[in-house]
C-alpha cells in the first residue's frame, strides 16, 4: 500500500484562520478527504480529529501541517507529539512555514531527521518564551489598567434602594417572591445574595447587641 499524506489544522484561538490553514494544505496538494481540523481555544479540549487521524496513520504516512504550534500549546506537548509521530508511528512531519522541519527529507549528508529534530527543539522552545512573555504582558497591562481605575468583567450590581422594604415584605409573606423579583428588576439569585447580606449584617448585630449585653452585666 502507498504511503498517504494528511494535513491537519488547528486552532488556540479566535485570532487565529483555520480556513486560512486549510487553504494552505490544499495548495500544498493535500486532498480535501485527507485534511484533519480541530478548533478550541481551551488547550486542554480533546482533539477528535487529531485522533482520527493518528488512527489512520502507518509508517512511511506524512502529516502536513502549517506551523509547529498546530501539534501543541507548549514545548513539551509539541516534542511528545514530535516523538510519537516521528518513533513511535515511524511516520514523517512537514511543516510548511519552515522546509528544514521535514523528516522524510532525501538529503544524505545527514541522518534522515537530524535537521528536523535539532530545528524543532529550537523552534518549540522559542514558541513556548513568547507565550509566556505574551501571557507577561497582557497580565501586566491588566494590572496597569487597574491602578488606573479601569474595570474588568462585568459591572456589580449594586443593592436596590427599596430591596431592605421589599425584602421585609417578602419575609412577612405580604407579596410572594416573584413579586419582590419583578418590583426589584431583579435574578433570583441575586436577590438570594443581597437577602443572604441583610441575615449576615442582622446576624453580626444581634451578637454585638447580645455580647454587649452579657458585658454590662459583668459590671
């Protein structure tokens, strides 16, 4: 049987083209039948396809992909994909952005893989600092935006006005909770959360009321 090609695309984030990638392996000449595509932007999301085609794949088979970063998040899950591939399925890897990251290259003045092996290493590792120093940065401008009164996520919802009264309503049984929710405008569960601070301040006075209390009967 003759050795097949693959391709495989994938995605970490909404930044990045699948469609792009695959436009890529097809002008490579990889079949359409042939191409694999995961997209995620959780690194620890399983990867269908990608198994799907390593379940296909036999020794002497090539996997075509766009970038080294399509094999793994970091530097260790691109080298343990490397090696399982290139050792443990004998197959070969071609990567388009960089021709000497290709294991099935016909240059004898090296051992079949050598170039590859040793690019990768260095490649995978470079990919893996500008993460980090990516990560570094958009935490230091968040922590930078902060200190300069910008706020994240969304706004809080502050405690209505008539939520003490309406509250008091709701506890007397004078109107049911879905009249309390549609007086406030309000989630059940926030108003359970605003409730939940009314018993937890009342709870604090009453024990500063009762240790009073026994303090002054000490006297």
């Amino acid at each position: 049987m003759a050795n097949r090609i693959y391709g495989y695309a994938r995605t970490f984030s909404k930044e990045q083209d699948i469609a792009r990638q695959i436009k890529a392996l097809r002008d490579a000449g990889i079949k359409e039948k042939d191409i694999f595509s995961d997209k995620s932007e959780d690194k620890d999301a399983p990867k269908p396809e990608y198994q799907r085609l390593k379940n296909q794949l036999r020794a002497g088979d090539t996997i075509v992909i766009e970038s080294i970063d399509q094999l793994g998040w970091n530097y260790q899950g691109i080298a343990l994909e490397w090696k399982a591939i290139t050792k443990d399925y004998k197959a070969n890897i071609r990567v388009l952005e960089m021709s000497l990251l290709d294991t099935a290259s016909k240059d004898a003045s090296l051992p079949q893989g050598f170039v590859a092996d040793f690019v990768l290493q260095l490649l995978s590792y470079v990919a893996e600092r500008q993460r980090i120093r990516i990560r570094r940065r958009q935490a230091e401008g968040i922590a930078q935006a902060k200190e300069q009164g910008k706020v994240f996520g969304r706004p809080k919802i502050k405690r209505p006005l008539k939520f003490d009264k309406t509250y008091h309503q709701w506890m007397n049984k004078e109107i049911s909770l879905k009249k309390a929710l549609q007086i406030l405008r309000l989630k059940r569960t926030t108003f359970y959360k605003f409730a939940q601070e009314i018993r937890a301040a009342q709870a604090g006075a009453d024990g500063a009321e009762e240790a009073a209390a026994a303090e002054a009967a000490q006297v």
